[in-house]
C-alpha cells in the first residue's frame, strides 16, 4: 500500500485526527516525550456536529490534560433537567470523590481546538489540512500512513512506530486493515442546531424524554444545552434500538422536537444560528478489532461511545490516554506486547457496562417499556437518582454510598454473564 515516490517523513507515533481522542493520545505521548505527530484534516477552528455537552467524567478527563475549567470561557451546569409530559425534574450530579459535581458545555468548534493546542504546546507536531489517506502496512504491520497536504496538494509517507486512529464515527482509514462495524450493537443518529435565544437556561442539561407529534411518541430524545456566550445547543436524536428506526429520520425529530418546545422559548427560523446537521453515533465497542499490529484504534473510530447516554467525548479522552500509556510503556521497554494489550484493557474496563447499557437500550427501544419509564419511573425521584450515575457511569465503586454498590454488583454480574 506504500507508494515509493512519496517523500517519507518520520515520526515515533502518528496520529490520525485531532478531535478530542487524536489530542488526548497526542497529548499524553508528548507529555512523556514521545515524538508525536497529529494529522488533522480541516482547520482549527473547525465545525463538529455534536452536542457540546461534557458530563464529570469529561471533566475528570480534561483535568488530565492540565485543562482547568475555571481558566477557560465554560458554561458549568450542575445536573440534568428532565422534562416529559407528566414531570420535570431537577437531578443534580452526584456528589462524589471520583468525579467533581459539575459538568461543563463548549462549542466543540472552541473546544476541540483548546485540546489540540494543549497537545500542540506539550510538544506535538500539529499537522492541519493534512489528510490521512491509508495506512501503510509492513508484511503485516502498520508502519505508517500515506498522507496528502490538501494545500499543495502533495503526498507523502509518514513512517511511524505505532499510528493512533482517532478519525472519528465515519472513520475510514482503520477500514483499510480489516476494522468494521459489528451490526449486533447499537448506534445512535442525532440532529443538532445553534440558536441565539434570550432566554438563557441553566445551570442545566435540559433532556426531554419523550417526543411527541401530536399524540404519537416518537423513538427519540432531545435536548437543550446552554452554552458560554448566551446561544443555546438544541438537539435531539434516536437508537436503531428503538422501534420504528428506519422509518423516523433525525431531521424528523428534530422537527417535531422543536415544535414542542413553548412558543415563548424563541427557538426561531430567526434566532437560529446556522443549519441542521446530523450525525452518527457508534455505540457500545462496536468496531473491532480495536488495535492490529502496530495499530491502535480510539474515541468513535472504536464505536465506544456509551449507550446509555450518548457521551462520546470523555470515552474517547479515556481511550486515548490509555492507548498512549501502553504505546509509551511498548515503546520504553522495547516490547510492542505491551501495546497490543490495549483491546484486552478496553474490553476489561468498559464492555461489562456497556453490556448494561446495550439492553438498557433495547428494553427502552419498546415503546411500551419506554412509556412505563416515563410515565412511572421519571416521578420516582430516588430510582432517577440512580440511573442519573448509572447512566453516567459515575461511581465511587465499591467503596461508595448503597447506590454505587448496587451499580458495582450490576458491572460485576454484567462482567460475569
Ligand atoms: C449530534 C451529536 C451530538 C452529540 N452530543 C454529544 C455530547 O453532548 N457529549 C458527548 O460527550 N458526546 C456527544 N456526541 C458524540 C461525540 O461527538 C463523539 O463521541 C466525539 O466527537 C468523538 O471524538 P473522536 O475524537 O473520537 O472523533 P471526532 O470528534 O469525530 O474527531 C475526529 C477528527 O478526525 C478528523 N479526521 C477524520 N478523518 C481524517 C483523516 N483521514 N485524516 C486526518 N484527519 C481526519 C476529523 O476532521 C475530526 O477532527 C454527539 C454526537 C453527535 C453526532
């Protein structure tokens, strides 16, 4: 897959993509002083469909990097407001030694630039406009990446010991090597667009657990996150868990989404700000395998977003962080042993809750079961009290309160079925 003519660049590790994984893996590697290039497509700052939302578990994950909350422009909220037709209610995050009591919103046009630079600054080589094309694979290794400069619009070859692949959902370069999509676990497709309204909420998620148009429930959630500067996120997605998934669009629940929403709101043709745009959510490790030899794959790329809530953002950090640990261990020792440890850890750490999560999904993808949790779960303030960590996957473990021990006992069963 290597082509000769193509001037050849050296690096330790490559990494492709500079969302919030490819800037995390960078990042880490840099900071034990790896020599790491990170390859970015388009140009910061650049546009990402997404909610903008960052649970304590982002938090935790940014705080790694250095990032303290308080030194950048953040909007902080303390927990979610759950709306459906029968209730509204207010669950703050749990208060926990792990984890810190609030959350944050960014534009990811701001943010993942944030990350990237803080990547850039521990010393990683920041390529932008530089597409990775395909990997280059070495009787049977991957020894690097055929990349193109979309300025000049010139090739190379970058050679590498180990290359991250952070490309993303629609990723297509790990496809090269034989990763794919396992069709038996969920995905999630959400619709998300900017208004500039002057009612500003907060300090909350607000998520709406049932869509109605006119009197039919929809297959689908949506949201309303406020963020710095006084525009507001407005989103709304669905599961192909859910019945009814491949006759409902994300568009259409955006649309009747919006609808809902009461007149005095001003979410307008006129205080919007830019279009629709939708986009995929891989769910639950649904790309495998998760590295091949001299290969690691992290963030959506790997389909680890968690299913429950459709966070993407922290598991993607998470995921990075640890492929570069292993990388920088493999790569200290001498043994790339190490590094392939990586699906085995991944698999460990999160596909036990992720099981959980998955029939979560599929329980709730019948409407009636979904109507039950709405209409009788929601007003039930202690059990919204735990799926709020469940969901979130915050806990202190077994040295927590009952209700963390409860979810340790879940993860344990999961684990052991
Ligand atoms: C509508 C919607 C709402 C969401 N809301 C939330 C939310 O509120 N909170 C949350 O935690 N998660 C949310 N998610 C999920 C979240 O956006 C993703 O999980 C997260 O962006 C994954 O990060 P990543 O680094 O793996 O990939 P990405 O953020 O997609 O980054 C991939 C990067 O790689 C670059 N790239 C792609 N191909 C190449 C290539 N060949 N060469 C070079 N560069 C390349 C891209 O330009 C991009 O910058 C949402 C997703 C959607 C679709």
């Amino acid at each position: 897959m290597s082509s000769s003519s193509s001037p050849q660049i050296e690096t330790d590790v490559l990494v492709v993509g500079a969302g919030p994984g490819g800037s995390t893996a960078a990042y880490h590697l840099a900071r034990h002083g790896v020599d790491v290039t990170l390859l970015e497509r388009a140009t910061f700052p650049r546009e990402k469909v997404c909610g903008d939302g960052l649970t304590p578990r982002a938090v935790v994950a940014l705080r790694k990097m250095g990032i303290e909350p308080e030194d950048h422009p953040f909007e902080r909220h303390h927990g979610l407001r759950i709306y459906s037709r029968k209730v509204t209610l207010e669950l703050p995050w749990p208060t926990l030694e792990d984890f810190p009591g609030f959350g944050l919103t960014m534009t990811r046009g701001v943010f993942d630039e944030l990350l990237a630079r803080r990547a850039q600054r521990a010393g990683a080589r920041l390529r932008e406009r530089t597409e990775a094309l395909e990997p280059v694979v070495d009787r049977g290794w991957v020894t690097g990446a055929l990349v193109r400069d979309l300025e000049r619009g010139e090739d190379a070859e970058i050679r590498a010991r180990y290359v991250v692949v952070a490309d993303g959902a629609s990723s297509r370069f790990a496809g090269h090597v034989g990763v794919r999509r396992d069709p038996s676990k969920p995905i999630g497709i959400a619709a998300r667009r900017y208004y500039r309204i002057d009612r500003h909420p907060g300090p909350w998620l607000e998520v709406w657990m049932d869509l109605w148009d006119g009197d039919s429930l929809l297959p689908g959630y949506g949201w309303l996150f406020p963020l710095p500067g006084g525009d507001v996120n407005l989103g709304a997605g669905l599961l192909n868990t859910f019945k009814n998934f491949s006759n409902v669009s994300a568009q259409r629940v955006f649309d009747a989404f919006w609808r809902m929403l009461p007149p005095e709101w001003n979410v307008t043709e006129d205080t919007a700000d830019g279009r629709v745009l939708s986009g995929p959510l891989p769910m639950g490790m649904s790309r495998t395998p998760a590295a091949v030899p001299g290969m690691l794959v992290v963030g959506d790329a790997a389909g680890i977003v968690n299913p429950f809530n459709g966070e993407g953002i922290a598991y993607a950090m998470e995921s990075a962080e640890l492929a570069a640990e292993l990388i920088h261990e493999a790569l200290v020792r001498d043994r790339p042993g190490i590094a392939h440890l990586y699906p085995t850890i991944l698999r460990e750490r999160y596909e036990p809750y992720y099981r959980i999560g998955t029939t979560f999904v599929r329980a709730i993808g019948n409407p009636t079961v979904m109507r039950l949790l709405t209409d009788y779960g929601l007003p039930q303030e202690w059990l919204m009290r735990f799926l709020i960590r469940l969901m979130g996957n915050l806990s202190d473990g077994p040295r927590g309160d009952v209700r963390d021990k409860v979810m340790d006992t879940l993860v344990r069963l999961a684990r052991a079925a």
